[in-house]
C-alpha cells in the first residue's frame, strides 16, 4: 500500500530522485578529492656517493705516420738506368737508391773541368808573370822617357845661351823648344802609365783574372752538380715503403721516385676540439687501441699544435709511442686515449647522473631517508664518460639518483629499484630456492 502511494505522490518521488542525485555527486567529489591527494611515486636507480681516483680522458680517432717520412725526387729529368733498393729494404742516410742516366752531364762536367784548368793556370801566369812584366816595362819606358828628356832639356839650354851670345840663329832655339817640348810630354805620359799601372793596374788585372777563374770553378761545380743529381740518394735512416718506377723509365724532375719512412717512431695525429687540447700537455699519458691488438699500446703526447688548423678550427696533437710495436703500421686509423687530469682522492658520482639546470648549473638528485627525491646543485671537476669528480653539494656515502633523475622535480616521492644485473642475481637466487628447481636434477639423474 505504501509504495503504491510513493508511485502515486509526485512530491515524494522527487524527493527520493533529488537525494539519490546529491548522494551521487557526493560520492563522485570524494574519489576525485582521494585521487588528486594520492602522491605520486617514480622508480629510480641509485649510487652512492664515493671516493676514488678519477681521471679527465680525451678520446680521439687518429692516424699512424712515421716521425720522419723522405718522398725522394730528382731534380732532373732522365731514365732509370738502375735501382739499387727495393720496397722494405733497410737504408741508412747518404746510401745510394738510384742511378739516372748521366753519359750528357759527365762530359759536360770532363769539358768544365778543363776550361777550370785553363782560367786556373792565367790565373797563376796573370799573378805571377804578365803582372810584375807589365810593370818593369812601365818602369823601363819611364826611365828611358825621363833620360830623353834631360838630355833634351841641356840642349835647349845650351842653345839659349848660344842664342843669347848671338852665336846661334833663331831657328835653332826655336827646334830645341820644340824637342824639348816633345820629350817632356813623352816622360809624363811614360810616368803616368806606370803610376796608374801601380795604382789601378795592378787591382784591375788580378780582379779580371780572379773573375775568369772564379767563372770557370762556377761552371764546374755546376756541372758537377747536375752529375750527381743523377745519382738518387736517401735524405733519412728508414725503409723503402714505396717505388712506383721500374728500370727503363723516364724520372720526371720534382716527382716522386721512392719513399722512405722512419718506422723506429710512430705517432698518431689527430685532431680535437679547442676546448679539450687547452688541458693537454706534451708528455701526458696515452694510450692506442690498435684493432687486433688486445691490450693498447702505450703512449704519451708528444705535440700540442700551437695554432689552429684553418680548415677545420680543431687542433693537432702528435701521440708518440713508447715503444716500437710491429702491429702499428703507417696510415692505420686508431683509437688514442689521452690523459689530461688525474685526481687520486675525489669524490665521485656517475657522469649520468650529473645534469644542467636552464641556468647552466650543474645539479645531481639525492634520493633522501624519507624516500623523496632533493634537488642539489654541486660544482664539478675533473670528468668522464664513465664518473664526474664533484667538488662540493654532496657528501661520501648520500645516495644520487643514477637512473630515472633527469627532469624530476624536488621533493618527487621515489621508489628505489635495484639495477637490472642485481635484480637478475636476485631472481636466480630465488629460484634457485623454490621446491622445483631442485626437484628436476634428481629427475634427470633417476632417468
């Protein structure tokens, strides 16, 4: 009867609809206020703070050259009469490689020789002989000039007096001046000859003489020059890794013939960004993974480039090894490790878990006792790829968040996760517990 009557009166079927609708807001407000409250949680991996030693590396790809390297080209253009080396002979510096032929250049050297002989014995004949003739000549002509002359000079005065007497007709003087005058003007010429044969003569001829023979040496060195360019000899100690000719062939001048290479010395040479050559130094540690090679070569750094390469703004750096190892071969492309820093006591954290905040400041995430994660900002060292050096913000033994960190904010609620390794050791070592793990071993050895 009762419900019939709720069926039957609007108001209170209403009411019971109008209740019902609050209820359920109710009740959908409270799951929602339950589930914004609800805090969430983030899996992380973590690693404790350390103390160890830790080393700055700089890596790099480079290429094995010989300390010294001699590309040998003649200077004349000519067939190979012979060769007297082949590829991985053993040279030292001065042995002879190569013979050009020279048949044109020794006679023209035979000739040069020759004309030297001759300049050479004027020479000697200039100084010696035609000089000092030349001179007592001179001194002969101004003697015999100088007596003519006095001798003309007393018969002129002898008839001036006759004149003046009136014992000698005009005419006579006036011959007398004239021979006078003659003798006179020969004497002078006579003196000044030898006096500028003294004075420039002398110089002159040994200057012209010393220029003929000087011309002549000039030219046979020359030619003795060009004869032995015929003969190809090794600039450095090494071996011959390459000679593209055969005997018979035409040499062309300034091309290259055969090349030697030092390979006592090997250095790698690479280049690396500016950054990173600024904390290189010569004799640094280092070390080349050779492909093939198992453990790496030892090595130090031999070169820091002091200017930049044009090409590619990076700087070279020469690697030398220590000692000759003869699975390092010129031109290979290996792996150089180069030590810059080395900190034997820091602390220590995973370069992963180091990260840049938008101002450029260095942060690690601490995961705390009460399992949240704490933002703190640290000033760092020396690093690698593998660990970063931090030098203050932590202390040895805090928990940093090695996985899981990046972009997670302060005060994050964090769930610690054991790494993927320790977690499989952990599986296997309950499995190994469990009733069927032991049960199958002794099934088979029923069988």
């Amino acid at each position: 009867m009762k419900l019939i009557m709720i069926h039957n009166s609007p108001v209170r079927l209403g009411r019971w609809l109008l209740g019902g609708a609050v209820a359920g807001v109710l009740l959908l407000a409270g799951c929602k206020k339950d589930e914004k409250e609800k805090e969430p949680v983030v899996s992380v991996q973590t690693t404790p703070v350390q103390r160890a030693p830790i080393s700055q590396v700089i890596s790099a790809e480079a290429v094995v050259s010989p300390l010294q390297q001699a590309i040998v080209a003649p200077k004349i253009t000519s067939t190979i009469s012979k060769f007297l080396v082949q590829r991985g002979s053993v040279v030292k510096q001065g042995q002879l490689l190569a013979v050009l032929e020279n048949k044109d250049l020794s006679a023209a050297a035979v000739q040069s020789k020759g004309e030297l002989d001759q300049a050479e014995a004027g020479y000697v004949t200039t100084v010696n002989a035609g000089l000092p003739q030349q001179i007592q000549k001179a001194e002969l002509d101004a003697t015999a000039a100088k007596a003519a002359f006095e001798a003309q000079q007393k018969v002129y005065d002898s008839r001036k007096n006759l004149f003046e007497q009136g014992a000698l007709p005009r005419r006579d003087l006036d011959s007398a001046e004239v021979a006078l005058a003659q003798a006179r003007g020969t004497y002078e010429v006579a003196q000044r000859q030898l006096d500028d044969l003294k004075r420039l003569g002398e110089k002159q001829l040994l200057k012209s003489a010393n220029g003929q023979f000087s011309a002549a040496k000039g030219k046979y060195l020359g030619a003795e020059a060009l004869l032995s360019y015929a003969e190809i000899r090794s600039p450095i100690d090494g071996v011959v890794t390459d000679r593209p000719l055969f005997p018979g062939e035409l040499a062309t001048a300034n091309q290259p013939l055969i090349t030697v290479m030092n390979t006592s010395k090997l250095v790698a040479k690479s280049h690396i960004a500016q950054s990173e050559a600024a904390v290189l130094k010569v004799g640094s540690a280092a070390e080349l993974k050779v492909p093939g090679l198992d453990e790496p070569v030892q090595a130090r750094v031999s070169l820091v480039s002091p200017a930049l390469d044009p090409g590619s703004t990076t700087i070279e750096v020469w690697v030398e090894t220590l000692k000759p190892e003869p699975a390092l071969k010129p031109g290979m492309t290996v792996e150089v490790s180069m030590t810059a820093k080395s900190v034997k006591d820091a602390l220590v954290v995973p370069t992963a878990a180091v990260f840049k905040s938008g101002e450029g400041a260095d942060y690690v995430v601490l995961a705390g006792a009460d399992g949240h994660a704490h933002v703190k900002t640290v000033q760092v060292g020396v690093r690698n790829t593998e660990f970063t050096q931090v030098l203050n913000g932590v202390s040895a033994g805090e928990a940093v968040i090695s996985s899981g960190g990046y972009a997670l904010p302060d005060n994050t609620q964090i769930k610690i996760e054991a790494a993927s390794s320790e977690k499989g050791a952990a599986d296997k070592s309950d499995d190994s517990k469990k009733p069927g793990a032991a049960e199958k071993p002794a099934a088979k050895d029923k069988e």
